[in-house]
C-alpha cells in the first residue's frame, strides 16, 4: 500500500477511461481558488486529454442529484460514499491521480438511471 505522503505521477492524457469508473483526483473546489484530492465516478471520456467527473463524497445523501454507493468496498472506496451529480466537472487527465475501481454493475445501473431523471 501506498504511504499517505507519496504523491503519485498523474495519468498520462492518452489513458481512456470509462463510464463508472473511480479514480482519485484534484478536483475543484467550487471557489475555483483550491483543490482536494478526492475520489470521482467517470461519466464520459471521448478520448481527449479531458474527462467529465463526477465527485464522491462521505457525506451521506442530500438532494435528488445524490446516489448513495451501495457496494462500496466492492467498487474500491474506502467508506461509505455519495456520488454527487450535481458536482460535475471536465478535468485535464493529467490531474487524475489513479484508478481505484469501479462501480458495481447494480451501481451503475442507479447511476444512469438518476442521470437520466435528472435531464428530464
């Protein structure tokens, strides 16, 4: 395992990534002035040097853009997690640090579900 005070080298931009996959990243804060490293469920990755996350938290569910992870260790949290699609964003690859895993496919079905309930 990984010492807490290593820092990984970031992902080269010509890695594809997947629908559902978890990968830990610097994502944003909302007042564009810092960033933390957290884990984030990819929703889209065309295959350019960026890929449009969404964040995962440990805070329980709050509002209708949040789906609780069931299966969390499965899908390679470390806690019971919170993917927030009303935290979305397009990042650079080379700020995702690596792969953790990947939902579960009953996970990932409640994901695209949501999604899809959300767009209408």
């Amino acid at each position: 395992m990984c010492s807490a005070n290593r820092t990984a080298p970031p992902m080269p931009s010509t890695i594809d990534f997947k629908l559902g996959e978890i990968i830990l990243v610097q994502f944003p804060k909302t007042d564009n002035d810092s960033s933390i490293k957290r884990p984030a469920v990819v929703l889209l990755d065309t295959g350019d040097e960026d890929v449009v996350l969404a964040r995962i938290t440990t805070h329980p569910v709050r509002g209708k853009g949040d789906l609780a992870v069931e299966d969390w260790k499965e899908c390679g949290l470390l806690a019971e997690s919170t993917i927030r699609l009303s935290k979305i964003a397009t990042l650079s690859k080379t700020l995702i640090n690596r792969k953790l895993g990947k939902l579960t496919e009953k996970n990932d079905r409640a994901l695209r579900q949501l999604y899809l309930t959300l767009l209408d």
